[in-house]
C-alpha cells in the first residue's frame, strides 16, 4: 500500500482508532500539533543578530567572545540558550507529510550570527529538544531569555 493515499474518511477513523487504543500517544500527538499552530513572534530573519546583541548585553559578554570557535562550557550553554530562544521566537519548523522542515534561511542567518557552520547547527537545533525535555534548569533560562527577548523587541521596536 502508498503511503499517502487514504481518503479523508480513513484518515478521520485512524485518528479516532488512535484516540480510543492509544489515548497517550493520541494526547501526545494532539500535542505536537498543536505547538505548530501557534504563529511566531517574529517573522524577520533580520532581527536575529539585534536578538544576539541585546543577548550579549544582557549576559554582559561581547559578541565576538561568543563566536570564537574555541570550546568552554559557557560559551557553548549561552549558545544553546540563545539557540533554543530564537525556536521559540521564530517557530521556524513546518509539519510536513515527510517530517519536520525548517523554514528557509533560517539555520543559515542563525548561523551566520553566531559563528558556527549551517550543518552544526542543524545537529544543535535536534540536541535542544532533548534539553528541553530533560532539564528544568535549561527549559528555565530559555524561557526568561525568549521573555527578555520579546519585551526587548516591543521596547525598542526592531
């Protein structure tokens, strides 16, 4: 049988078969479905590397001491943290009959801001889920940084 060729009726049943048989993995898919459909906060690859200034001041850091490319604990922390922050800005990830896609330009602009190479990069944004999964403390910082993020934005208007 095709993958992709099941009626609207089929599709309706599957997914009250799920539901009954199923009920956690339905809750959890429901819920995966669900954070696709909240709109992003912004839409401006632009503003990623303003995002990344106003990181770096609020970290009291410089730019260019988060982009060196020799490895220590707190610049590869701050870089996952302004990382996972700019997902939940940018909601750059589109469900898709394949999978999960990136929206375009995305890996490549946040690349380009914080110095590391676009494949990296696209090994770092599937490692973040994990961490926000798995540590509270991680899940907390992202959330005061995205919070610190979007009041900077409506302040300043960038």
């Amino acid at each position: 049988m095709k993958r992709f060729h099941y009626s609207k009726g089929q599709v309706l049943l599957l997914g009250t078969v799920l539901l009954k048989r199923f009920p956690f993995w339905g809750a959890e898919l429901l819920k995966e479905l669900d954070e696709y459909d909240i709109p992003p906060f912004d839409n401006d690859l632009i503003n990623i590397e303003r995002y990344f200034k106003v990181f770096c001041d609020r970290n009291l850091v410089k730019e260019d001491d988060i982009r060196i490319n020799k490895w220590s604990r707190q610049r590869s922390n701050k870089i996952k943290v302004f990382t996972a922050a700019m997902l939940r800005i940018y909601r750059p990830f589109k469900l898709t009959m394949r999978d999960n896609e990136l929206m375009p330009g995305f890996n490549i602009r946040l690349s380009n801001v914080i110095g590391m190479h676009s494949l990296n990069i696209t090994k770092l944004l599937k490692e973040l889920e994990v961490y926000e999964k798995a540590y509270d403390d991680f899940r907390y910082e992202v959330e005061y940084t995205e919070h610190y993020l979007k009041v900077a934005k409506e302040r300043f208007d960038f």
